[in-house]
C-alpha cells in the first residue's frame, strides 16, 4: 500500500491538490457526523482507489467531494477551490465545469441517445463548454467514444446497450472536455470480473489522456493492486488524520 | 435553457402517451371551456343582435318583455293592441324618422303571419347592419302578397308562387282558414338566423282583407261565445287545431291570442267556464299538405266575434272597407335623432290618449339576457371543474413519473444542473403539456365549428360565427396555462427535495 499519513504538503506545487480536506465534518443530523475528516489529500494526476465497507460514510465523502453536500466544518478543497465557502448554485457550477462523475449503474438518460448522453455536459453548462477551446464537441464525444470503444453505439438509444457499455459511456460523459477531476461511484460492480479489468484499463488510459485526477471507490478491495494508490476510507474518516502522499 | 427545452420535449416524448392522454385530457377541458364560452358569446349575439336600427318598441300598455317577445321573438301573445289611429298620429310626431308596423295574430302552419309595410323591408336590421333582403322575389304590395322567411320557405318547401293559405289564430295548426282570401308568395328572405326566417309577411292591407272575409261570412253575432263557428271548410295544406279532445276547449286558453285587427284587451277572454259547442273542438288532424279529412270548423272563432263585440267601438268600423286594418299589434319607430329615444319613449308611456308602453330593444333585450343568464353561470362551472380535472390528471400523472425519474434527477445533478435547473426543467414540461392542450383544445373548437356550424344552424338555429377568440376566451387560456405551470411546481419542488436528500444517489 503506497498510502502514507503526513501533515499536508501538497499546496507547494504549482498547482492546489486535486483534493484536499482539512477537518472536515458533515452530519444529516446534528450531532451525528457521518463524516469527520481531518486530513485528506489527493495530488493531481493520480488514480486513487478509495475504498471501505458500506457505512462507512463514501456516498457522503463523494457528495462532499462534488459539491451536492456542503460540509458543516471545515474546507473542502477541490482543485484549490473550497467548496464550502461557496453558494449552492455557484458548487453545481463548479461541478459542471471541472468534474466528472459515473455512477456505479443506470447512468444515462434513457430517453437520450448516446451522443447526446456523452454531450450532456457541455450542452447543459457553458463553462464546461468552453473547456473544449473551440473544438468541436460532437468531434470530442467522438475521439472519446473511439478511445472507450463505442464508436459503433453512438446512435443506438441507450436501452440497447450493454451493462458494460453504458458504463463506458458514462465515461465518456464524464471525461468530455476534459475536467480535472473524474469520480467514479463503484462503477464496476455490475460487471463480471473480466470486463472489469478490461473497463479499468480503458478508463485509466483515458483518464492520462485527458490529464484527470480519478477518485476511484468501492468496496471491492480485489481491485486496489490496479491502482497506484488507495485510501481506506474507514481510517480516514473520524481518524485523527489521514493523509495520502506522493511515492 | 434551449438544453433544458430539449431535455423536456424528449423527455416527454420519451413517456409519448401518459404525456398525449395529459395533453388530451386538457385539451378536452379547454374544448368545453372554449367551445361554451363560444357558443354563450354566440348565443348571446345572435340575441342581441336579433333587432337593430328601431329605437322603440312600441305596443298596447304591457310588460316591457312581453312586448319584445310578442313583437320581436314572436313568442307568447301581445298584451293587447294599437289603434290605428294612435299608430298614425305617432308616426307624425317629429321626432319620428320612419314606423314599421306590425299586426300579428294569424299563422300558417305554425308559423306567424306579419302584417307589415314595405318599411319593414326598407328599415328593419339585425346583428350588424344585416338588412332584411330577398333570396328570391320582392315585397308584399298587394293584398295577396305574401313573403315569407328562409326557415317557412325550406320546412314547407314554399317558392315563389306558391300558394297560401292562412289559419287564423296562432297555435301549431290553425283555428281557422282564411281559405276565403287565399295567398300567393311573391318574395321569399334570405337566411338571417332571427325569428325573421320563421315568419310569414303580408301587407296590412292583406290582413285585413282576409278578416274581411272572415267576417263577411254568417258569424252569429254577440253572445257568440256559444255559438256555433262558420264551417269553414279547411283547405288542403291548412291543418287542422291540435284539439284537446274532451276538452271543453275555453277559447280563454292561453296562447289563443285573439286575433290581429280585433281590438281586445286582457281580460277581455271569455270566462272559462263558457259554454261551448260541445264536440266543437276538432280532434287533431295530421298537418300534412295532402287534402286532410275535413275537421269540423271549430268555435274558437267565437272569441274573435266575442272580441269585435267587446272592443272599443269596433262595432261598425268594419263598414268603410278601406283596407286597411283598425288596429295593429305594434309598431317599431325609427327616431330622427337617436337621443330623442329617451324623450319619445318618456312621451309614449306617458299619453292618455290610448296606454302605450315603448320599450328600447337595447335594454329590454339585456333585461332579457339577464334572467336567462343564471343558466350560462352553471355551463361555466361544469367547464372550469372539467379543466380542473384535466389539470389535476397532469398533476397525478407528473407526479407518479417523478420515482422513476429520480435517477434522471441525480444524473443532471452530477453533470451539473442545479436544483433550479430540476425544478424548471419539470415546471416547464407541465407549462407544455397545458400549452399544447390549449393549443389543441382551441383548434378542436374551431374544427368543431368548421364542421358542425350548418347543423347547429339547422338544429337550434343558433349562428355560431367563427370568429376569434374574446377576452373572456384568452383569460380561460391563461388561466389553464397558468395553473397548468403552478401545477408543475408540486413534483417539481418534491423533485427538488429528492435531488437535496439523495445527493447523487437516489436510494431505489
């Protein structure tokens, strides 16, 4: 295990941490923290296994991390940006702009076509936009769909896909237009060994391609040794502090 | 926003007939709404606009709507009756432009029998400035001239030519034929949709020439209540009175107005109790055309004599034969100056030569309106329940969308979209789907109009105009399309909530 406790170090480099949390705390009811996190950093450019059983507070951690939840202390930094600091409109913004997100399952929108799923965030959000700097977003939902190996599904609507394509899909949604920081909410659990392997790669590869920080979780620990680094959540969260730093 | 457009427009396209069978359900409220509104609006003009250009009404002293409704609408009998005189020493006042007038009383085969001048045809007006003109013919000018009206001419398949005969009295077949005086028609008007198509013009003279010969046949003379009726026979195509049989027919029934020409007053009807020719009443003989079996000719003539009796020295005025009736029902008066109305009107009511009531057909009509007005109240009501089920089916039927949709809700929220954005995205779609029914509901309106107007002309007589839609029309709209859009905010604001708690992932 690469994963290391230190005091946090990464803010010297040339850019803010990817992630970064500093006594962070977030309780749906008072009194009851679900989340307590004194210290959490995560360096840009890395692919990050973050894992630990149900309960253990990782649906929280990742609403934290983009912004749907606010947290009740403390920072939550997320590209140098403290989430917390800003208003509900202007965190779905944010998220609009610099990140992406897969759902473990059921991540498109049925009624829409897969390109128009992949395109949905440079449509939706004008900053994400212009993310592209004038290249053409049909053209990058298409290098996307090539790098993730759906070229051919493009115009299918997405009932015909299967389990393992949807998913590809939503990464291919959640790269467009490159955003800095990609989550991803145990996104192979519906699929067999195999093609979970093969999924990883393909969303390594493209996550390198596009420059973005991937935050990996799941409870399935037989898929850390993929990953160069891995964060157990349970000794992150309410421990005294917790901190990943660079090898 | 065009996203969110887009996003909504495929989403419903996506649910095709929950969001058709929403769309439908409101635009069949909307029909009913705009279609009642339409015909009321209809309705109501073609009420108002069944007399224009007379700024007076002017009958025997009576009840303001008795007088438009006898004279006008030809419902219901006349209060009493003008004399001639009194109508021509009016229609030399100076404030008087022009006279029509009007001696009713007679009928033919249901239908009214109008003595009237050609002033009639020269002045009379309706709804705009619609003139009483002629699809085939001219004015009555002699005696035996006889125009008649668009719905006479189509019902008994009357032309120009055609011979006449005319029932005295009123009710359904006639009392009595004037078959002594037979008719011819010389002109028949084109459709107005007013009570004009169901009458039947003669000149005044022709009224009169006919109770002539009434009259010159062997009548008993006063105490006439009892006695027996001329037996006339009937001509073929006059029918027979719808008799009551065993009924000891009082020629006071209600309806048998006394004749035109005969001078009577209310009250004047023979007690009921009166005897008559028992077995006098003829039983009812099918109207057709063919030569009927003869009915024996019923004494309801006998008021008629009874009536000359009892009018104010009608006695003997017969005897100068200028042709020209002693009395009419009502005359219709053109002012020279519309605002000598008021003034003429105060002047009528008000002259003890003979008791008058002049009557504005503006303001008797809305008088009118206002005591049949209760009825469209209630239609309004139905309709606005009725859109308010079509909107409560949106409102369920967004509602139960909204679980299945959580998923949807969450993935907008990762890839950005603020709750506003959910929230408007779901206020939009119910804002569509009440604006397409609405859109749909008026162009049902109009196509049921396009196609149903000749019918509905036929059945009711009522002339639906397609015409745009009014005030009232627009504001049903925006009220539909505005609690159509309130209405969105229930699921979207409980969407708004799930997308809150559930963060990105919906617990289902």
């Amino acid at each position: 295990m690469s994963l290391s406790h230190t005091a946090p170090a990464a803010a010297s480099t040339a850019s803010a941490p990817a992630v970064e949390l500093q006594g962070a705390r977030f309780a749906y009811r008072a009194g009851r923290d679900v989340v307590a996190i004194e210290s959490l950093v995560i360096p840009r450019g890395e692919t990050v296994f973050l894992h630990g059983p149900s309960g253990s507070g990782k649906t929280t951690l990742l609403g934290l991390l983009a912004g749907v939840l606010k947290a009740d202390q403390g920072a939550v930094r997320i590209l140098g940006t403290d989430l917390t600091r800003l208003s509900s409109g202007e965190r779905d913004a944010f998220r609009a702009q610099h990140l992406g997100y897969v759902f473990q399952q059921f991540n498109l929108i049925p009624y829409l076509s897969v390109r128009e799923n992949i395109l949905l965030p440079v449509r939706l959000d004008a900053g994400r936009r212009a993310r592209l700097q004038g290249a053409d977003p049909l053209r990058a939902a298409d290098t996307l769909a090539a790098d993730l190996d759906i070229a051919g599904a493009l115009e299918s609507p997405v009932t015909e896909l299967s389990v393992g394509q949807q998913q590809r899909v939503a990464v291919a949604r959640a790269l467009i237009a490159s955003p800095e920081l990609v989550i991803c909410d145990e996104p192979t659990s519906a699929l067999d060994s195999d093609r979970r392997e093969r999924f990883l790669q393909l969303l390594f590869k493209s996550c390198a391609k596009a420059g973005a920080t991937l935050v990996f979780v799941s409870h399935d620990m037989s898929l850390q040794p993929l990953f160069a680094r891995a964060v157990s959540l349970p000794e992150v969260n309410r421990a005294s502090a917790v901190h990943l730093v660079e090898n | 926003m065009g996203t969110i457009l887009r996003l909504a427009l495929q989403s419903l396209r996506s649910r095709f007939l929950t969001s058709f069978l929403t769309v439908a359900s409101i635009a069949l409220s909307v029909t009913l709404l705009v279609g009642i509104e339409h015909v009321r609006a209809g309705v109501r003009e073609s009420f108002a606009g069944t007399i224009r250009g007379v700024d007076l009404i002017v009958g025997a002293r009576g009840g303001t709507l008795q007088i438009l409704l006898s004279s006008v609408f030809g419902i219901g009998a006349p209060a009493g009756s003008v004399s001639m005189a009194t109508y021509e020493r009016w229609a030399q006042h100076p404030a008087v432009a022009w006279t029509i007038p009007y001696a009713l009383g007679d009928s033919h085969r249901g239908y009214r029998v109008v003595g009237t001048t050609p002033e009639f045809y020269e002045r009379y007006r309706y709804r705009q400035d619609g003139r009483v003109t002629f699809a085939t013919g001219g004015p009555a000018a002699k005696e035996t001239d006889v125009v008649i009206g668009a719905e006479v001419a189509e019902r008994l398949g009357y032309a120009v030519g055609s011979p006449i005969v005319v029932t005295h009295g009123l009710q359904g077949g006639g009392i009595s034929d004037h078959e002594a005086h037979p008719f011819t028609i010389v002109g028949v008007l084109d459709r107005t949709f007013t009570p004009i198509d169901r009458a039947i013009y003669v000149t005044l003279e022709g009224i009169e020439a006919m109770h002539e010969d009434f009259e010159a046949m062997p009548v008993s003379a006063p105490p006439a209540i009892g006695a027996p009726a001329e037996s006339v026979p009937s001509m073929p195509g006059a029918s027979a009175p719808p008799a009551m049989p065993g009924a000891s027919a009082p020629p006071a029934m209600p309806g048998y107005e006394p004749p035109p020409g005969t001078p009577t007053m209310p009250g004047y009807e023979p007690p009921p109790g009166t005897p008559t020719m028992p077995g006098a009443t003829p039983p009812a003989v099918a109207p057709a055309p063919a030569p009927v079996a003869e009915a024996p000719h019923d004494d309801e003539h006998d008021d008629h004599a009874d009536h000359d009796e009892d009018a104010q020295g009608a006695e003997g005025d017969h005897a100068g034969h200028d042709h020209a009736p002693e009395q009419i029902t009502a005359f219709f008066v053109g002012t020279r100056n519309r605002f000598e109305a008021l003034q003429l009107q105060r002047e009528m009511n008000t002259d003890l030569t003979e008791p008058l009531t002049a009557v504005i057909p503006g303001v008797a009509l809305g008088e009118l309106w206002q005591n049949i007005a209760s009825a469209e109240v209630g239609l309004r009501i139905v309709a606005l329940f009725a859109v308010a089920i079509g909107l409560t089916g949106m409102l369920v039927a967004l509602y139960s969308s909204l679980d299945a949709r959580r998923r949807e809700m969450a993935i907008l929220r990762a890839v950005g979209a603020g709750p506003r954005t959910i929230v408007s995205l779901l206020v939009f779609e119910s804002a569509l789907l009440a604006f397409v029914g609405c859109v749909l509901g008026v162009a049902f309106v109009y196509l049921i109009l396009s196609l149903g107007q000749g019918a509905i002309e036929a059945r009711s007589g009522i002339h639906l105009a397609i015409r745009g839609l009014g005030a009232t029309e627009w504001s049903y709209l925006a009220l539909v399309l505005g609690a159509g859009t309130l209405i969105g905010f229930v699921p979207a604001l409980k969407a708004y909530r799930n997308s809150l708690s559930d963060g990105l992932s919906p617990r289902s």
